[in-house]
C-alpha cells in the first residue's frame, strides 16, 4: 500500500517535471480555460507513459517546491470529465493527501493518471484547443504533436522504485491514528476502524442525535494508511453507517429562502474494502434541489448581480447589503439550480471579490461551489 504523502515528497525530492510528472500551483476546471490546461496535461501524461502511472502534484511553488496545499477538493466525478473530453481516456483519480504543517482544510492534491494504452486525444474543441489534437511530455512541457504518434514506454522502473520507496509501514500508521484522534482532533468526537485487517480509517466531527438518528458536523474522514483525506467538511453535515466491508457516508446540505431553510440529502458515498489489498470509493448524487417561484429567483438574482457589481468595484455596502451577502452564496446556489446558468459563473467570478473580505462569506462560497460542481457534472 502506498503512502501517497512519501509518494509526493519521493517525487518532489528525486524529480523534476518530466514526462511521468508534473506539479501545478493550483488548478481551475470550474472555468474553460482552466479545464482545457487541465485535460492537455491529463492526456500529454497519458500518452507518454502508456505501461505506468502518471502523476500532477498540486499545491507546490514551481520554482522552489515549497509545499503551500490548496483547498480539499471533494470531486469523485473527475472522471466524468475526462471521459467527456478525451478519446480513449486514462483512468483518473484525485486524492488530497495531509500534510502536517498546512492549515485545517488544507491538502496537496494528488492526481494518477493510468493511461488506457491506446493513443490518447481531445474528443472536441474547448478553449483554444482542437478536437482530435494529441498532446505528449516535451521535458517539463505537454505539448502538441501531429506526427511519430506512437507510444513508448520509458519510465516504468523509475516510476515503479518510486513507488516503491514510497510503501507505507507499521510506524506511519500508528503516528497518523495517534496525531488524528489526539493532537489534531482532540476537540471532536474521534473514532478509528480497521477494514479487512489492513485498512485504518479515521474520523471526527461534533456528533448530535436527532430522535434515533446520528449525525455529524465539521466532519474529517482520512485513510491513514495512505495518508489521504476522504472526506472533510467545516459546514454540512453528514450522517455516517459502516459495517465490516464498507463505510458509508451521506452529506446533506443547508439550503431555502426567506428563513426557511431544511436540510436535503445530496451524494452518498460508499467506501468499499476488499480482501486483496484495494478499495472502492462510490458515489451516488441523491440530490433534489429545492424549486421556487421563478418571478422571486429573478428578484433575488438580479439584487445578487448589483451586490456584485459593488464588490467588483470596491464600493462600501450598505448594512442592509452586508447582511444580504451572508446570504449571497447560498441564494446564488438556488438560482443556479432553479436553471439562472449564469449564476454558476457569478459564483466562481465572486471568489476574487470575497477573498479577504470576510470569511464566513468566503467559505460559505467555496461549500456552494463544492455543491454546484457536483451538480454539473452529473
């Protein structure tokens, strides 16, 4: 099993961008042009490593691989993406894995490509980029290439004793399940479970009863075996069931207008071991968003782009406007979900404006834009 925390410093450590790696400040795939930068490295690195994985090392400086992390990204449908975009896909995945130093809800994000071993290639046009053009690792650089279109295979022993050095032991383990329920958590209810023997899942989360039911809020979920956060959350709330074989989770989010707010079940997750060493995570979206009057949404929007506007420019609000933008995310998320697509794209223009401004607000944002990325890509 593979401690996905010594994979990254293995990584950082031994190499530099080459045509098995890459590493990146931060992505964006909530707009075009980071999608389209996001699927050419996908399948730049795919092509160039058809018999071993590949990997993108999120949240490091490119000049000096200080480790700054980035924002748990909670995106299971990732693949959904990729298979939208790209013949003969890899498989992909995302994981955000802990590192000790940064910030409660912060990460390094993770992703392994596993390429299909068929030639690798935009399905359609997005962005500034063709259909059918074929991308492969120049160096550190994905770059276009119309000719020679073969795959070779080059890095699998590099890639393999990298793995290897990165085996997890007995020790880490016992140091992650210690650090989690003692020092990091202290504060919440902590709980640790080991799966077919070999598995060791932690979490956490101030725990209340609702008649016969559980549930949980501020909810951390980490696989400590490979050091990777499942599933972390400061504001919904989450109801937890587990047996001898899986871990299930549903996440239930906080929405309504005008004071009368409930909660609805959005995505079930299902974590499921397995005798020989490996581990499914399956998620289901349940959601049924709330619908509304369409005359009001339209009132409600239009007062969200005037907020906007004034946020954009850095014109003072007024208290009756400050108290409106500690409903400004969630709002935006009903319109968005009562069919106003453009309220999607207000909400991701709106992260610059907030950042820094007040916190609550900000964070609330990111949940709601957590929310609406599953959404869409269901």
């Amino acid at each position: 099993m593979i401690n996905k925390r010594l994979l990254i410093k293995n990584l950082l450590a031994h190499n530099d961008e080459n045509s098995f790696y890459d590493k990146k400040r931060s992505i964006d795939i909530g707009r075009k042009e980071g999608k389209a930068k996001f699927l050419k490295h996908v399948c730049a690195l795919a092509n160039s490593n058809p018999a071993n994985r590949s990997y993108i090392v999120i949240g490091v400086e490119d000049a000096d691989n200080e480790i700054l992390g980035v924002d748990f990204f909670d995106d299971s449908k990732i693949q959904n993406l990729v298979n939208a975009y790209l013949e003969n896909p890899p498989l992909i995945t995302y994981e955000n894995v802990l590192f000790p130093h940064l910030a409660e809800g912060k990460v390094v994000g993770l992703v392994t490509i596993t390429s299909s071993g068929e030639i690798c290639a935009l399905r359609k046009n997005i962005w500034k980029y063709y259909g059918g053009a074929v991308f492969f690792r120049e160096g550190s650089i994905s770059m276009p290439k119309n000719f020679d279109l073969e795959l070779r295979d080059v890095n699998s022993g590099v890639v393999a004793a990298i793995e290897q050095n990165a085996r997890n032991n007995i020790e880490l383990t016992l140091d992650g399940v210690i650090d989690f329920l003692n020092y990091r958590h202290r504060d919440l209810t902590s709980h640790y479970r080991v799966f077919k023997e070999q598995f060791v899942l932690c979490w956490a989360g101030n725990r209340k009863v609702v008649g016969e039911a559980e549930y949980y809020s501020r909810v951390d979920i980490e696989l400590i075996n490979e050091q990777v956060k499942l599933f972390y959350s400061a504001l919904d709330e989450v109801s937890i069931a587990f047996d001898s074989e899986s871990f299930d989770i549903v996440e239930y989010v906080y929405l309504g207008l005008a004071g009368r707010k409930r909660y609805y079940p959005l995505e079930k997750v299902s974590i499921r071991f397995a005798d020989n060493g490996t581990y499914q995570i399956l998620s289901e979206l349940i959601f049924e968003p709330p619908q509304y009057d369409r005359k009001t949404l339209h009132h409600i929007f239009n007062a969200n782009k005037a907020l906007a506007a004034k946020l954009r420019q850095g014109i003072p609000l007024r208290p009756s406007e400050e108290k409106d933008l500690l409903q400004f995310p969630s709002t935006l998320l009903i319109c968005y979900l009562n069919g106003f697509e453009s309220a999607g794209d207000l909400m991701y223009s709106a992260r610059e404006w907030l950042r820094g401004r007040d916190e609550r607000v900000y964070n609330s944002l990111k949940e709601a834009i957590r929310i609406l990325r599953k959404v869409r890509y269901n």
